[in-house]
C-alpha cells in the first residue's frame, strides 16, 4: 500500500463514519514487511492523547474490503 492509497482510505473511511461522530479521524499504519495495516479511528477529540474512545483494526490489506462490512462498519453502527 502507498501513502497515497493510505491517505485516500483513510479519507473515505472518515467521511463514512462522520455522520455518528463528527470529529472523527482515521489513520493507516504500513507494518514494513507485511502485507499487515493497522486502522485507528479516534473520535471524541481527547482520545488522540488519551488513547481514550479509539479503535483500532489490525488486517491483512487484502482482506480490507470483507474486514470492512464485517467487523468495522458494524463497530459504528
């Protein structure tokens, strides 16, 4: 995955779930060597300091789109 690619899912993945937490940002980790990515939503401002009101989802980038519908979309609904 390139930065661009990452910076685009994660600007998606913001915009899909502003409508439940308005102040919500996501962030893409690339763990080197792997195929792995790490997706961390934090919402509620203080939780980028706090780790407080975050989650995080560790996935195989591959299996994204099924992690998505699976696990994360059905995490904010």
């Amino acid at each position: 995955m390139t930065k661009q690619e990452a910076t685009q899912i994660e600007n998606q993945l913001t915009e899909m779930f502003k409508i439940k937490h308005p102040d919500i940002k996501t962030h893409i980790d690339t763990i080197e060597g792997t195929d792995k990515i790490v997706i961390t939503f934090f919402w509620n401002r203080i939780s980028q300091q706090n780790w407080e009101d975050s989650k995080s989802f560790r996935v195989k980038y591959q299996n994204f789109e099924s992690i998505l519908t699976s696990e994360i979309i059905p995490f904010f609904n």
